[in-house]
C-alpha cells in the first residue's frame, strides 16, 4: 500500500489545536514543550488558550502549526507507521520535512517562526490581500487578474483543486480581480483572514531574507521523496528541498499538481497530518477514488493507525 503523509500549511490554525493529542500522548506534550524551549515563549500556551488575534498573526501561526503537525506525527510513527511519500501545502513542507528526516525540529521551529515575521513585514498590514475562487478555471481567473491588476500585484497563489484557487495581492487589485472572477461565472468569491498576501510576488523581499537562514539551514536528503509544492516535482536532494523552501515564498503553491502526481506514482492513501481536515477535501477533489486519512485527535489517530495497520495486511 503507498502512502503518503501531507501536511497542513496556514489556514488551518485555532485555538485548542493539540490540546487533546498534548493531553493523550507523551510524544506529543514533549512537542509542544521543545517548541517552548526553542522558541523561548510559551508557544504552546498560544495554541491551546490563544488569544486567536494573536494566534493569527503569521509570525506565531506558523510555529504553531508546525508544532501542532509534529505533535500529531510523532503517536503515529512511534505507532511503527511511516510514509513511503511526503508533500506539505505553503509551510507544511516544513513539517513533511520533518517527518522524512530531513530537517530537525528545532531547526524547523525556529526558520519558521523567522519566515513568518519576515513575510508579515514585507507588505504592511492592510495593503495585501487574498481570496478564495470557487467554481472558475484556472485560466479564467489568471485573466481576470490580468485585467485587474491595473499596475498592482494580483496573480493565483495557491492552486489546491479542480474549481478552488486562491489570489494574492494587492488589496484593491484582489477586490478587483474577485468582481471579474464574479463577473466570469465564478460560484463564490470571499476575501481570506489572513494577514499578509502569501505566494505572490510582494512576498519577493521575504524570500530574499528567508534565504539567507536556509543557506545555513542543516537539511539533509530526505529518506523518502518529498513532491515540492512550488513546481510539483518530486525531489529527493537536500540542495532540492532547500531550493523549493526559498521559491515559494513569492511563488504559487501547485496542489493540486501535487497531489495528481502523488496519484500517479501509485498513492492510494493520503493521510492528513496536523490541524483540520481541509488537505484531506482537496484530495478528494482533485483524486476521487483515493482514501482519505486524518491525524489531528487521539480519536482520529488511532482511526488511522487501525487502517493502515489493515492496508498493511492486505
């Protein structure tokens, strides 16, 4: 049976994620205690009591996803059970970074809480934007913000499946772009609470300081192959998985590529790994026939450790 574990980027956090998988597994709670003593402030304090505005802001959401990720990772492997693939969406190739032993968690800890302030600086709250596309193609929506830019950033920023793109930019170009796509037939269009436009090219300033910590970052081949988000390619190099930690910054993230490759190279079952379910529903989208899989409880850890055990057997 080929499995893939994928892993959830921003988007995903709330306040209580963890609190159970902290309360019921001791590989778990020392998670979120290492995270505590590398980050030096109670991380895990943010996650399981908030406040959600402070939770929100980039440069705590993206530790805190990471750690809530690792927390949810780490019952499962001492469970014996282990990806023959890894993919993460944005930030969560950090964490599938982590489980195909190619990055430490300590190291992942702190570039991502790095990579977050970084980005948070590099357009000034308020001035950038994203949005959800529902029920448009792709090329509709890259002219509709073709049109709308009007001398402004706004391009696709995450592509996640058939009929569900995300834009990012600058506000007023967003707003713009989300009333041609509306014009164009779209289903739904809704701005996105987030707070700063990832995945465009006013992220560049980000990228450029994130790669100068990535250049030191101790990255080692992963010992299964990782499908980069930024071009959705399977690589399988340290100086690989180091060159796609830097493009995406500014860059799109190709999901739903992503996951159509995983489907060709014969994975059946994708498991979820950290916080919510949204990775689990694009999946089912892009590939209808495959199964489904979720880590982010006790509940749902030992669903999945049952039927892998079973997949195992059969």
């Amino acid at each position: 049976m080929s499995v893939a574990f994928v892993f959830p980027g921003q988007g995903s956090q709330r306040v209580g994620m963890g609190r159970a998988l902290a309360e019921a597994f001791r590989e778990s709670s020392e998670v979120f205690a290492e995270a505590d003593r590398v980050l030096g402030f109670p991380l895990s304090r943010l996650c399981l009591e908030g406040p959600q505005e402070e939770l929100q802001l980039t440069a705590n959401t993206q530790p805190a996803i990471l750690a809530t990720s690792v927390a949810a990772l780490r019952p499962l492997l001492a469970r014996g059970h282990r990806p023959l693939w890894v993919a993460g969406h944005s930030l969560g190739e950090y964490s599938a970074l982590v489980a195909a032993g190619a990055l430490g968690f300590a190291d992942a800890l702190e570039t991502v809480r790095r990579r977050g302030q970084y980005m948070q600086e590099a357009v000034p709250v308020g001035q950038g934007a994203m949005a959800a596309i529902l029920g448009l193609d792709l090329a509709a929506i890259e002219e509709a913000c073709r049109a709308a830019a009007e001398g402004e950033v706004v391009a696709p920023a995450n592509v996640n499946s058939p009929g569900q793109v995300v834009i990012a930019g600058h506000a007023r170009a967003v707003d713009r772009a989300m009333e041609r796509c509306r014009a164009a037939g779209a289903k739904r269009a809704v701005r996105l609470p987030v707070s700063a436009p990832f995945h465009s090219g006013l992220m560049k300033p980000a990228e450029e300081r994130l790669a100068r910590d990535l250049a030191s970052l101790p990255l080692k081949d992963p010992e299964v192959p990782l499908v980069r988000n930024v071009d959705a390619r399977t690589v399988r190099t340290a100086a690989e998985c180091r060159d796609g930690l830097e493009r995406q910054v500014s860059r799109p993230v190709r999901w739903q590529e992503s996951v159509e490759l995983l489907a060709r190279e014969g994975v059946r079952t994708f498991v979820e790994v950290g916080p919510g379910t949204v990775l689990g529903g694009l999946v089912r989208k892009t590939v209808p026939d495959a199964r489904v899989l979720s880590v982010e409880d006790p509940a749902s850890l030992e669903r999945t450790a049952a039927a892998l055990a079973d997949g195992a057997k059969g």
